[in-house]
C-alpha cells in the first residue's frame, strides 16, 4: 500500500501545495505509525507553507490528526496496534494517510470522542486552554476581548472563558460571522475593522483586563487602545501579518501594559505539560464546555482549497481533511 501526502517543495501561496505518493512510512525506534482517520487544518500550516516559520524543502505539511496506531516501532511501550489516538506535536507531515510520530507524544482519546470532534478541537484546544490557563488567569467577571472570534480557536476561547465566569467581548471582520460569535456565548460582538472599534469597546466594558489577539497587524494597536491599566496582551496568532515592531515604551504610554507572543511548543515542552492541558481539553469537551464546529471538510487531494478559505478570511469554526477511505479502514 502506498501513502498518499501533500507536500510543498518552495514557500509561497496555497498553489505550491501537491499530492505526492510514496511507499509506506516505516516507525522509527520510539514512534509509532498512525492511520489518519481524520486530519485538522491550522493557521500555523499556512506559516510553515508562506515561510513565516522556515522549514527545510521540500516539506510535509500539517501537525494535528487523529486515528489509529497502525505499526510499532522498536522500543515502544504502553502502546498497540488499534489503539485510538491523536497528535500535534510534529514531525510536519499529518497531511497524510499514514504518519509516523514519536511516541511520548501521543495522546489517548476517550472512548467518548468522536476522530473529527479531536481533529477539529486538538491543536486549537491546547491553545485555547495554555492561553487561558497558563499565558493569563484572568479573574471571574472580568472583561476579556478575544479576536477572530468567529474562528476555530476563537470559537473555543469565547466558549471556555465563558465557561470560566468572564465577560466576553468577541470581535469579527465582517459582519457575516457575527451571528457565529454570538453563538459562543459573547456578551458583546463587533467589528474590529469599524473606525468606532475602540470607542464602542470602551464604552461598553469601561477597557478590558485581557486582549487575546490571534489577528496580529491589524489589531495590534487598537488592541493596546482597549486595555485597562496593567492590561496583558496575548499575541498568539498573525492571521493578517506579524505585529509591526515597536519601543516598549509604548507599553508604558498606554498604561504600564504587558505582552508576551507565547507560543503552544513552550507550554507543552514536556510530556506532563502536554497531558496536562490535554486532560484539561478533554474534561471541557466531555462535560458539554466546548464542542466541535466543523466549518469545512475537504478530501485530502483538495488541501490546497482548504487553505485559499484561510487566506481569504472566509472561514468559520475549524476546517478538518479526509484521508482516503481505504486509509481508514486498515486497523478497524
């Protein structure tokens, strides 16, 4: 059986993005060999594809998929053939029927959840959960914005900083996605494109304790406008371009503020760090906090579609890929 993947050999556009097929991949000492049953798509792809995050060329693409281990490699334990997991930690390459990753860093999934409810929460999850957990604790009932709201990680932020107690202002880009972050459970929703955006926010809120922003270029600076004194700005996405550079006395200048562009790799460096936030994620989605919005699904071959929706801002909920049937039906 051949594996089916999607590769790029330079950076650019979601045109540099091809199906390949190649023998199938043998585990490595330490990893472990999983079917893809269901695959997530991620800004971070669009990063590692644009070359905002350089990788060596050519490239597999794609960190988050969620299956079956279909091979052992040597020197594993604790894990078998059948056994259901998931994973987002690397080696790029999820795009694909199959997928070799190392062991340590894969992860149980309940009985309870279903593979694309995984692929659509996983990378996204952790996110949301180091963000709100361990970046910032942002006190109950106070005022947090969070970007993109309409988004796959914003939809999982609004719906677990409700959950926590907070107030929530969601912001969206176009009107159209407004009716997807009320769902969420927003107290407020607005544009943050519209010339009024920072009056609007501070007269409703009176300035937020917390900005999440997964926006970047865009929002930077209205950003910093909306926050309170000794506000902390979360900057952990750059959907419409890196942050400008800035002196940080203009941190000073808008309140004594703080910032940090933290990063998931630094909060899940080690195995227990990873589990942690993963049984944090799986309690919130077994106990009804957080659920799955698909807002796309797309065969593998058609990856590259996928990413033209990211590209243009035309998304809802999270985008998952669908690997070859036969792929999935190997250790059933």
């Amino acid at each position: 059986m051949e594996n089916r993947s999607i590769q790029f050999n330079q950076t650019g556009s979601a045109d540099v993005l091809h199906l390949v097929q190649a023998p199938l991949p043998q585990p490595a000492a330490g990893q472990v060999r999983v079917c893809n049953a269901a695959i997530g798509v991620n800004f971070i792809d669009t990063y590692h594809r644009s070359g905002l995050y350089p990788v060596a060329l050519p490239s597999g693409i794609g960190l988050e998929a969620a299956g079956w281990i279909d091979a052992v490699g040597d020197g594993v334990s604790g894990w078998q053939k059948g056994d259901r997991v998931a994973y987002c930690s690397g080696p790029l390459g999820a795009y694909s029927d199959f997928h070799c990753v190392a062991a340590e860093r894969l992860l149980p999934i309940p009985a309870g959840l279903a593979f694309e409810t995984v692929a659509a929460t996983l990378l996204k999850g952790l996110t949301a959960a180091y963000l709100l957990h361990e970046a910032v604790q942002p006190k109950p009932s106070s005022w947090v914005l969070i970007h993109a709201a309409a988004g796959g990680v914003g939809q999982i932020l609004c719906r677990w900083a409700k959950a926590l107690g907070l107030k929530v202002v969601g912001t969206v880009g176009a009107n159209s996605k407004r009716a997807a972050a009320i769902a969420c459970g927003c107290d407020a929703v607005l544009e943050y494109r519209s010339d009024a955006f920072v009056d609007d926010v501070k007269a409703l809120t009176g300035g937020v304790d917390v900005v999440f922003d997964g926006v970047g270029k865009d929002t930077f600076y209205k950003s910093l406008e909306v926050l309170n004194r000794r506000g902390h700005l979360i900057s952990f996405g750059n959907a419409s371009g890196p942050v400008p550079a800035f002196a940080p006395l203009l941190l000073a200048q808008h309140g004594s503020l703080y910032i940090t562009r933290p990063t998931l790799a630094d909060y899940t460096a080690t195995q227990g760090e990873l589990y942690t936030l993963w049984e944090k994620l799986c309690e919130a989605l077994e106990n009804g906090w957080l659920a799955a919005n698909i807002g796309g699904r797309f065969a593998l071959a058609d990856a590259k579609k996928a990413h033209e929706l990211l590209a243009k801002g035309a998304t809802q909920g999270s985008l998952i890929l669908e690997p070859a049937s036969h792929a999935a039906e190997v250790v059933k």
